[in-house]
C-alpha cells in the first residue's frame, strides 16, 4: 500500500523476540509512526521502551496521554491502558474492562486506528497465545486497510496469527525475515 499513515503492530507471547529483530532494519525515513501494543506485566513500561530504542535510530517513547502522533517516530502503548486514536491524531487511554484478557487490548487499538486512519492504516499481528488482534484486523480490512501477520510456522506462539488467517482474510502472510522490507517499502 503507498501512502501509509500509520503501521501498528499487536503482539503478545513471544512477540518481543521478533521486534528486537525488525527493528533494528527499519528505515529512518519513513513517513509514518509506528505504533507497537504488546501485552506485558504492569510496571516494565520504561524497560520495554529503552530495550526498543537499544535496537534502532528511530525515536522510540511511550505513549503519553493527549500527545500528537508524528511521523518516524516509535511508540510503545504502556501497560494496562487501552490506547485509542482520536480524530485529531493524537493518543487518548481508556481504563474499561480488559478485552481477550488484556489491557492494552490489540483489538481496541487496531479498531480504533481504523476509524481514524481508514485505507492509510496497515497492521501486523505478531506471536500471541489469545485471538486480541483478530477482530480489530477484521475492522482494519473493512476500512479498507492492509492487514498482515506473522507467518504462524515462524511465530513463537502460533495462536494469534493462525486464528488472524483463519478468520481475517489477511493480505500478507511474513517470515519474520521480511517484515522489515515490508514496513520500508510502505514509505
């Protein structure tokens, strides 16, 4: 897809292994923010931003609440809040009930963004052990997004990429050795 405004990506077991590696392979330049929402324990927030920015040039911080999304910047969802996007462009957080078990919610995030950032959006569910991701990727591809996830047989944990391929009519299946190639060629 050309003219991408926002890259997300959702993950959950096993999914960190796989960012430590794209990270670090993705161009400086892109046109784009990307927003990255793992589950995780509550508390490791600062440890997860400063490993992400260990690995690239890209600016890497957590979100904070209000703030505006720019472009070449990675933005890492805290633990225990639902990130949503306003029509604005800036980040907002919800405290309601945890979804599939977790807070931040992939789902919440994804459907979210999709009605914000419409055909511009692309998403990459990664390695996870629950379904949180899939029905957001259904609401992506019917707002005319891309949706991709990781190849189930590279995955950590296959569940959530497998149940995404069953149920979400994805477009790009990826070897974790192609996802950074991918995200570049978006910009």
């Amino acid at each position: 897809m050309k003219g991408c405004k926002a890259f997300i990506i959702g993950g959950s077991a096993g999914s960190l292994d796989v960012l430590l590696k794209v990270l670090p392979a993705i161009d400086i330049e892109i046109a784009f923010p990307i927003i990255i929402v793992v589950h995780r324990k509550q508390g490791t927030d600062s440890l997860l931003s400063d490993l992400l920015s260990s690995k690239t040039q890209l600016r890497v911080k957590e979100i904070e609440e209000k703030e505006l999304i720019l472009p070449r910047t990675v933005y890492v969802v805290p633990s225990d809040y639902h990130l949503l996007i306003e029509k604005d462009f800036t980040f907002s957080f919800d405290y309601s009930e945890k979804v599939n078990y977790s807070r931040p919610s992939i789902d919440v995030t994804f459907q979210s963004a999709a009605e914000v950032y419409t055909n511009k959006l692309v998403c990459l569910l990664l390695s996870g052990s629950n379904a949180d991701g899939v029905n957001g990727l259904i609401t992506v591809k019917n707002y005319g997004g891309e949706i991709a996830v990781q190849d189930p047989s590279s995955a950590q944990v296959d569940y959530m990429p497998a149940q995404a391929i069953e149920r979400a009519n994805v477009d790009r299946v990826l070897r974790i050795e192609e996802m950074a190639a991918y995200i570049n060629a978006l910009s």
